[in-house]
C-alpha cells in the first residue's frame, strides 16, 4: 500500500498540450435516463487494478490543476461523467488535497496524505474510485434481490392466492354440504326414532289405562256384590225371626262364600307403565353426545378420592387423584377410621352428588382388575362380607373389569358387558333429573352401559382396585 501511494506522488504532471488527447479510461458510457438502472450499473462493473486507479487519479489531479490550484473544465467533466463527483471535489482540511481515497476503518472520505502520514496511517483504505464501483455493484445486486422478491410476491399474490382462494370456496361449499348432509341424516333419524318412541309410550299408554279399566270394573262389580251381599246379611241378621235365622245357616253360608270367592286386590306390573318403552340407544346416545361433547358440557373438576376411606391395601396420591394397589409387604396399618375399608381395596370420592349433571373420567390403563362406579354414603365400611363389596348391595353401582371381563355389577347380580376393544379410560354419567346413570368410553362416546335408577339418598364416586393404578383425570 505505502508503495503505491509513494507511485502516486512521483507520476509527473502531464504536458498541458496532452490533456485532451489522453484517453479516459474511466468514462462510462453515456446513460440514456429511460435506460433500466441494472443495464447500466451492470456496465461498470469494471475491476481496475490499485496502482492504475491511483496513476489515473493522480494524472486526472495534475492535470487539472494549473498553477494557483485552478480546476481544469476537462478534469470536471471527465469527473462527471465518470459518476464518481458530482459538482467541484471536496479537499482535505489538513493537507487541502482531495478526497479521492476511502477509509474502510473509520468509513470516511481522505486524501492520500492522510493513508501514508496522516490519522488514517495503517488503517484499511481504497480508491475512491474501486469503493464507489463496489457500491455501485452492491446497489445493482439488492436491486436484482429486490426484484426478484417482488416477483415472487407478486407470483404469490396471482398464482398462490388465487389458487388458494378458490380452494377456500370449494372447501367450505363442500364443508357446508357435509354439515348439512349430517344433520339432515341426524334429525331425520332422530325425527324416526322420535316417532316411533311416541308411538311406544302411546301404545303403552293405552294398555295401561285398558289394564286400568278391567280391573276397575271388575273391582268395582265386586264391591257391589259385596255390599249387596252386606246388606242381605245384615237384613237376615237384623229382621229374621229366630227359627227362621236358625234354618237359614245353609244359605248365609253361600252368600259368605260368594262374597269370599271375589278375592282381594293387588297390585301388578301390568298396570304400570313400562319405562322401558321410551328406551333408545340411538336417543341416549345422542344425548350423552351432546351432554358430554356440547357447548355447555358438564364435568366435576374438583372430584377426587377422600384418604379418610381408603383402604390400607391401597396408596393415595400427593394430589388425592391416583389409586395404587400394594403389594403385602409395601402395606402400613394406617389410623382406625370409621369412613375407612378394612378389608376391601375400595376408595370413596368426594364432594358428593345429589342434583344436576355430572361426569368424570377414570384412567384405567395401568390396571387389569377394577371397578368405578357410585354408591350411597351408607354403604358398609368394616368387614369383609358383601355388604362393604362394591356392586354385592344394593348402596353401589358399579363397572367391573376383571380377568379380561367386563360386567356391570349391582345388589349382587352381574351383567356381561360385550366390549369390543379395552378402554384406557372410563367415563361416568350422572344425570340426576333424568334418574340416569351412564358408563361410557370418552374416545368414542361409545356408551358401555346405562341405566335409570330413582336415587334415594346422595351419591360417591366409587372406586376398587386389585392391580397397579388408576386415576381420576381432570
């Protein structure tokens, strides 16, 4: 670099006689104002070695001073047309040289005085000339990425989002159709199962009251009879002389007889009305569907096991969510409670249910032997007869799982439950208005078993356990 700089100050000044004949190397050519900006930046795009662009610099200076430091008209509009200057070239303050050289290390403009003896000895310093051609083909280059990105936005713009417009609109007519096509089957199979159910109850409906009406007229035949009967036995008795009340034992026998002969009255299940005419899987399903997975879907959020009853052969979780079963030599004898099972691997939940909807789900994953289910506050807690065994009473209701089983256990009798895959979880149903207490698979909804029961007293979530875990889930 300093040896370059030293070929610059030795260049002698050119004859003035030579200035127009000296061929400008620099000068670019002439732009059109309509011309592209790329076509002509492009066109610059011109390495010049170091030690030539300070020859000609320097030329370019000698020759256009004269003298007293005038500026030569030849060596401005060389300049100008070069696109380096625009105007009269700015001098040194301290050396009054011109700013024809660039220091990269402090970005500003220096003559060449300053790179080989002044404040910016040492540093990194470049032509004027080579630093402008490197902007110059900087700008050309984020101009070319600048229009290439507008291009691509624009082919985004006219292609992609135009394409994805129209899918849009096909995806949602479809969508709609789809909605509507499901809704259409759903209430008309509803509107089916609805009818035929009314039809059920109305037919129901009526052998009931024709039931009621035999026996009314049959009943009250018989009431008549009797009163009838009554009446002739209290006029015999009342109004009969002695010897005639004597000779007619045999014919109050007969009368006593036929009175007797109209038997006593009781009541039957023919003149009830079957629940079950109203039963639908379709209807229940559709309502535990919409009770569970609808915009209003019920839940308990605060369930969870009350410690006070579990039993000593299972562990309660820190956050009172998690049964475990114990093997024999992990189990402790805990406090004497009276909430507690002694015998049982049961566990009670807590708070308890007397009114609305509610619903829970059980992990039941980790375990191949359990139960989940609800049972009365009163349910035995001490023994181990069947009186405290969950679904042996007639104070619980619960679901089984046992030996690959499924049943549905309630006051000691079982109910085979066919079900297709093993559920990793059990959902519970409460609904207490409409009596109704449901087993469900929460994946699917798929219903596992339902029942309507008139609940007497509040109910407990229920749980047993005979291997490894299960878990409220919340």
């Amino acid at each position: 670099m300093t040896d370059d700089f030293i070929t610059c100050d030795l260049i002698c000044k050119p004859a003035p006689g030579d200035r127009e004949e000296t061929p400008n190397t620099d000068k670019h050519p002439e732009m059109d104002q309509d011309e592209p900006i790329f076509s002509v930046l492009n066109g610059n795009r011109v390495k010049r070695s170091e030690n030539k662009l300070v020859a000609d610099t320097t030329a370019s200076r000698a020759a256009a001073t004269d003298g007293g430091g005038a500026t030569s008209p030849a060596a401005t509009t060389s300049d100008t047309e070069s696109g380096i200057f625009s105007g009269e070239c700015e001098l040194c303050v301290e050396h009054e040289a011109e700013l024809d050289w660039f220091c990269a290390t402090e970005q500003k403009l220096i003559c060449p005085h300053c790179a080989i003896v002044g404040s910016c000895h040492g540093h990194t310093v470049t032509p004027l000339a080579a630093r402008v051609t490197a902007v110059r083909n900087q700008l050309v280059d984020v101009c070319e990425k600048i229009q290439l990105q507008a291009l691509r936005i624009e082919r985004f713009i006219n292609h992609t989002l135009t394409i994805k417009e129209q899918k849009l609109q096909s995806g949602a007519s479809r969508a709609r159709e789809q909605v509507l096509a499901q809704v259409s089957a759903a209430r008309e199979a509803l509107e089916e199962e609805e009818q035929r159910l009314l039809e059920e109850v109305q037919r129901e409906e009526e052998r009931v009251e024709q039931c009621l009406l035999t026996q009314r007229a049959h009943w009250s035949k018989a009431l008549a009879n009797l009163s009838q009967t009554r009446s002739g036995l209290v006029h015999t008795l009342t109004h009969s002389p002695d010897a005639q009340l004597a000779t007619s034992v045999q014919e109050i026998a007969e009368r006593v007889e036929a009175a007797e002969g109209a038997g006593e009255p009781c009541d039957t299940e023919q003149l009830s009305m079957n629940p079950g005419c109203s039963d639908s899987k379709l209807l229940r399903g559709l309502w535990a569907t919409a009770v569970l997975l609808g915009p209003n879907a019920y839940g308990s959020a605060y369930l969870k096991f009350d410690e006070r009853t579990v039993s000593p052969l299972l562990s309660l979780s820190d956050d009172l969510c998690t049964l475990t079963f114990l093997h024999k030599k992990s189990r402790e004898s805990p406090p004497y409670d009276p909430a507690r099972f002694d015998s049982w691997p049961n566990a009670l939940g807590s708070p308890s249910m007397s009114s609305g909807t509610h619903s829970w789900v059980i992990d039941v994953d980790k375990s191949g032997a359990f139960k989940v289910g609800v049972c009365y506050a009163s349910l035995e807690r001490k023994g181990s007869g069947s009186q405290s065994r969950l679904g042996s009473n007639a104070q619980s209701w619960v679901l089984s799982h046992y030996d690959g089983e499924y049943s549905f256990c309630h006051a000691g009798k079982s109910v085979h439950l066919p079900v297709v895959r093993r559920p990793k979880r059990i959902g519970v149903l409460l609904d207490w208005p409409s009596e109704t207490l449901m087993f469900y698979e929460p994946e699917s909804c798929a219903v596992l078993h339902s029942l309507t029961h008139h609940f007497s007293d509040p109910l407990l979530l229920a749980c047993a356990v005979a291997d490894r875990s299960i878990t409220v889930v919340h």
